[in-house]
C-alpha cells in the first residue's frame, strides 16, 4: 500500500478516507490481539480486516483516476464503516 501512496495527488477526502481505513484495520489488529476469542470471532474479525484493506489498497488509485479526470472524493459518494 505504501508504494501505491502519492501525496502529489492526495486530496483532503482521499486522505480521510485512507487515513479511517488504516484506523479500522488498527482497531481489527487489535482486537485479534485479545486472548480468548472464539473461532468464530477471529474469522469475522479477518474478514473485516480483508474487507477494509481491500478498500483501503483501491483509495490510491481510485483518487488518482479521479484527478486524471479533474474531479476529487468530494464529488463522490463514499461511505466508511
């Protein structure tokens, strides 16, 4: 992921984007670091950790398209969980 960053192209919603993302897959690591979890929650944790960093890896280029274009994460819909 750091490879794909360019702060060339980063916008403001981009940047927060990316930077809740990297919260998320913070707080995900941190609670796979809990001891006791069942099997169940460790696997609904990955999966959500899978899913953020998916999202995450698609922000750089995904906001570099947009500035190719002339156009930003403001004038997109996005939502973040």
């Amino acid at each position: 992921m750091a490879l794909t960053r360019d702060d060339r192209v980063a916008s403001a919603a981009g940047a927060a984007i990316g930077n809740a993302l990297v919260a998320r897959v913070a707080a995900i690591d941190a609670e796979l670091a809990r001891p006791g979890l069942s099997e169940a929650q460790r696997t609904a944790l990955w999966h959500g950790r899978v899913a953020a960093l998916r999202q995450l890896v698609g922000v750089e280029p995904t906001e570099r398209w947009l500035a190719v274009h002339g156009r930003a994460y403001g004038d997109a819909s996005v939502h973040v969980d």
